[in-house]
C-alpha cells in the first residue's frame, strides 16, 4: 500500500507532463495484478484516458473479479505471460500457471467482453524441442488472441537459472536463428502480421490491432513512466528512478521525485536511436529523419545484398529491411549506422 500510494503520488507530481489525452497507457513492469485488489483499483482508477490501455497480468491472477474490476477502470487490453503450454518447460520457468489456468484465463477475459488479448511466448527455454515450440504456438493460435509476442529467452548470466542450465542454454543457442523462423513462419500462415521484430497482430481490415504502446516506443515517442526504475523520455531529456524502494517511498512522504539518474539526449543519438527502434518494424523509416545516422555504402551494400530496401518518391524517400534482413535484425541496423 506504501508503494502505490508513492507511486500515485509520482504520477500526481508529473501530470503535467502529460498531453490532454494520451495515445496509450501500459500497467506493467512485472506483474501488477498480483497488487492487492484495493490498492489495485487506487492504481487503475488514477490512470489518465488513453486510446488505449493495456494490463499485463499472470493468467493464474486473472479472476471473473479481477477481469470485472478492469473492464470497469476503462482497460481495454490485457496482455498474458503466457509464456508457454508445456508442463515441463513451466516447471523450469518456475511458472504456477499450466496449460488449463492460461486458457481458462483467456476465456475469463473473453466472458467480460475484452476483445483485444495479448500472449506471451519465451522460446529458447532450456529442454525445450522444436516439438514442443511447435505445440505452444499451436495452442496459442487455438486460443485466438489478438496479439503475440514472442520472445528469445534471456538468462542472464551469473544468476541461479544460468547456473543451473547453462550448458542446455548454450544448445539452445544454436537452434535460436532457426526457432525465430520457425516461430515468423507459423504464425504468419496463422493470418497474423509480423508488424515487430518479436510481435505479431491479427491481420483485420475493420481494426489495426498493433499494440500502440509498442508502435510508440519503436517510432521514438515521447514516454513517462512511473514506479521503481522506470525510465522516462521526453525531447531531449531521459531519466531513470533508482531501482530502490524505501528512498522512493521517502521522497513521495517529502512530496519530491524520487532519486533518478539523469542523461541528456543529443540530436545525434535520438536519431540513431529512432534507426534502430523503426527498423524493427515492417512500416518505412522515412530517410530523412535518420538521414545523418546512416551509413550511405553501408545502405547502398545492404541493398545490394537483398537485406534493406529503398523506396524514392518524388524528393523523399524510406528505408526498412527486407524478410531475410529482419531475420538478421540487429546485425543490419548495426552496419547501417555512421
């Protein structure tokens, strides 16, 4: 209850940051749905109107309560950490959920009228075949969501989960390129659209059902972002709050912002940055924006190369990268950079 009242009081602080009416507002950073349900609902009904407002949420936390109590607080998608279907992978994820608790979750949801679900898929997890990818995609299409984002495991190292699997993480390295394929592939012929580097949407005509909070982060948008080590970007300022709680706690108490580290933001590296971020997407990066942070050869050999293509328009023109050079990914942006 200390934490969310200090965290409402963060957002009351920095208000006036925000525009009259916000393109989206995303509750993560961790699973809040396990908050308790009042100091939940303090949370949800302080949030400002958005276009759209996304909850992430552990399907075992996911009620016929909690799915009331959101739709309720305007939230208009959740997105589930899902993770994946098989007993044996939850069990090294060390997740509670299995299989029957993330579609009855789905289906909870569903009950109340939420029509935008988003699932999470890790692969890359220790143990796992390409069998068992194929199984957790096929389920997760079964379910029908909206939306999927399917992430490369990262165990980073030092932990206990590398510790204890590092020499399966290391296998599984090898077959990451071809899972990634595996996973664009599949999906893809599902009728999703790999909109993202790692998520993919629903192919409608009558709806764009891209998650707006990702489109804003990968096309450079300005982001508050409020709680424990959350980072901030606005113009040519970032910040990030100091990932501790009691000095967060004790600043909201005084009425101050919490301890944050501080970086300036060059004209130089928002444009890198936007290079990087808008090549993960399948939309155009119009060349201008990013004009000074591109390699010219480096583009001219990409394209050469089947990995990057150039479109001209009258005086303008746009960069993405091709199927085979979103496959490469990071290798190419990095390249492409002066």
């Amino acid at each position: 209850k200390a934490y969310v009242s200090a965290l409402l009081a963060e957002l009351d602080l920095e208000r006036s940051l925000l525009a009259p009416r916000l393109e989206t507002v995303f509750v993560g950073g961790g699973t809040p749905t396990f908050t308790e349900p009042g100091a939940f609902e303090r949370v949800l009904g302080a949030l400002p109107e958005a276009d759209e407002v996304t909850v992430e949420a552990n399907p075992e936390t996911v009620t016929p309560a909690l799915a009331s109590v959101l739709r309720s607080h305007g939230v208009d998608r959740v997105s589930l950490g899902a993770q994946t279907f098989q007993p044996h992978l939850l069990e090294v994820l060390e997740r509670r959920a299995d299989r029957d608790t993330i579609r009855r979750a789905v289906h909870t949801l569903r009950k109340v009228g939420f029509d935008n679900v988003s699932l999470d898929l890790i692969y890359g997890i220790p143990g796992q075949s390409a069998g068992d990818l194929a199984a957790d995609l096929e389920e997760a299409l079964a379910l029908d969501p909206e939306h999927l984002s399917c992430y490369e495991l990262e165990a980073k190292p030092g932990t206990r989960f590398t510790h204890a699997y590092g020499e399966e993480l290391g296998r599984q390295a090898d077959a990451m390129e071809t899972y990634f394929e595996r996973v664009v592939d599949r999906l893809v012929a599902g009728g999703y659209r790999w909109y993202e580097t790692a998520n993919f949407c629903r192919a409608e005509k009558r709806r764009d059902l891209r998650s707006r909070h990702n489109l804003a982060y990968w096309r450079g948008r300005d982001y508050l972002g409020i709680g424990i080590g959350a980072v901030s970007t606005i113009g040519d300022r970032r910040w990030r709050n100091a990932p501790r709680l009691a000095p967060y706690v004790a600043a909201s108490a005084a009425g101050q912002a919490p301890p944050r580290e501080h970086e300036p933001l060059s004209r130089d590296v928002r444009r890198r940055e936007r290079l990087m971020l808008g090549l993960r997407l399948d939309e155009p990066l119009a060349l201008d924006a990013v004009r000074a942070a591109v390699d010219d050869a480096a583009l001219a050999r990409m394209t050469s190369l089947g990995l990057a293509e150039v479109v001209r328009a009258d005086d303008a023109a746009t960069v993405r990268l091709t199927r085979r050079g979103r496959f490469l990914g990071g290798g190419v942006t990095v390249a492409l950079l002066t």
